[in-house]
C-alpha cells in the first residue's frame, strides 16, 4: 500500500469513527436553510396578508396595523400599509435598496431595512422572507429548542449575512431536527448587538406545514413584543411597474 493510500485509509477510518453529531454538522446548509424556508415561503412569489400587533412589557395592547405583502422572486418585495393611520403609503424593495412612498410625494424616500414598521417589525422583516438566498452558516449542533410547544430536539445554525441589505448581520437560528420548521432565532444587527429574540409559531405543532406568526421580543430598548400574523398566502406575480419606484410614486392607487 502507498504513502498516499494509507493517509486516505486513515481518514476515512478517522470520518467512521467521528460522533453521529459531529457527521451531521457536514450536511448542506443551504438545503436545511431551504427547507425552513418553506414554513415562511410556500412560493417564489407570493401576496401575504400580515396583522402586527405591539404589546407593552406587561402584556396590554399598544398599536396594531394591517398590510399586504407582495414577495417576489429575485429579492424584490412590495408592502402595502392597509390601515387607516398609514393608508396609501407603500415600501418597495428591489435587492438591497428599499423606498418609502408617501402620499402626495413625487419622490420615493430611501430607507434602510432596519426602519420600523411597527414596534419591533422592521421593514426587512415584513419585506423579505428567505434565509437561503441572504446567508450562510454553519451546523452548530443538535440542542434543546427552549420552547414549550414544539420539537424538544432543534438543530442550531449559525448564520452570517451574504449581502448588504439584509436587516440582520447575524442570526442563530433554531429548527426542528425532523422537519426543520423554524422554531426560534436570536437577531444580531451590525455591531453584534443582540437585537431582538424571534419565535415562530406553527399551524400544527405535531406535522407543521407553514409559520402562522413571527413574534419578536425587543432586547435593546423597550422589551416590548411585536406579533406579525401571517393572515393568508396565496401565490400571486404583480405588474413589472409595480416594482418600479418612480411608477409607485406617480400613480398612488394600485387597486
């Protein structure tokens, strides 16, 4: 047997031998990311309507606002503010450049997709939807999910952000180790500050098939909690020139 043969030998010898946990850690990243996705993205374009309410630290009602979210392919989201204090006023985002269009206004308003929504609900996180296509990471390992209702086993990934214009540069995320549905994510913004704390509630919890609701927990500021409610998805591919910034601004109704 050569030099070269017996190394091969050893390693894979060496890869037999490793710990069932430390094998898992070398499975596809963007496959498990995908298939989180899922629960959140049933197609490439979709309109979602979304209710986001706020609670103060105690529990009570605070603010509430309805919206309709177009997500489309290739990183482009149009949001449509649905309740009366917002009425007519829209976010579009075309890859890591977002617009807020006022009513009245000429000129589309650029924004980050850190600007709120509502309470903790940022743009980015009404706007855009997939892990897949905005990080990369690693497996860190099979962990307790730390949630009373769910999978007691999640698969922790560590997430960094691959593009610029994604709300969160970090993110560890937690998903069941069976189906990989989304259980719960810590949100890091770009100083690596801890910036709020994600929990995703399911359709049914014993065989999932869509997240119905993201709440998001402040942990910077005020702790209050901020509920996004996924009312209806259907699939849906809106007219090119409503993704179009300066068509949004001159032609305000869209219905």
């Amino acid at each position: 047997m050569t030099h070269f043969s017996r190394l091969t030998l050893l390693a894979a010898l060496a890869l037999a031998g490793l710990p069932a946990q430390a094998q898992d850690k070398t499975q596809d990243i963007g496959a498990l990311l995908k298939a989180a996705d899922r629960f959140r993205m049933s197609a490439d374009n979709l309109q979602v309507d979304t209710h986001i309410t706020v609670r103060n630290a105690d529990g009570t009602p605070d603010k509430e606002r309805r919206y309709t979210v177009f997500a489309q392919a290739k990183h482009q989201s149009l949001v449509l503010m649905q309740s009366p204090a917002e009425k007519g006023q829209k976010v579009l985002m075309l890859g890591d450049d977002f617009w807020l269009l006022m009513p009245g206004s000429q000129r589309p308003l650029r924004i980050t997709p850190m600007q709120k929504l509502l309470g903790d609900a940022s743009t980015g996180d009404v706007a855009t939807m997939s892990w897949a296509q905005d990080y990369t990471g690693t497996l860190v390992g099979d962990e307790p999910c730390g949630v009373d209702a769910g999978p007691p086993i999640c698969q922790h990934l560590s997430l960094n952000a691959s593009r610029k214009g994604v709300t969160y540069q970090r993110i560890e995320l937690w998903i069941g180790k069976t189906r990989h549905e989304p259980v719960r994510a810590d949100l890091y913004v770009q100083s690596d500050k801890l910036a709020k704390q994600a929990r995703f509630v399911v359709d049914k919890p014993a065989a999932p098939t869509m997240v119905t609701e993201m709440v998001l927990l402040d942990q910077l500021s005020n702790h209050k909690q901020t509920q996004v409610r996924y009312l209806s998805r259907k699939e849906r591919v809106v007219p090119e020139t409503w993704l179009n910034p300066m068509f949004l601004s001159k032609n305000p109704s869209l219905e």
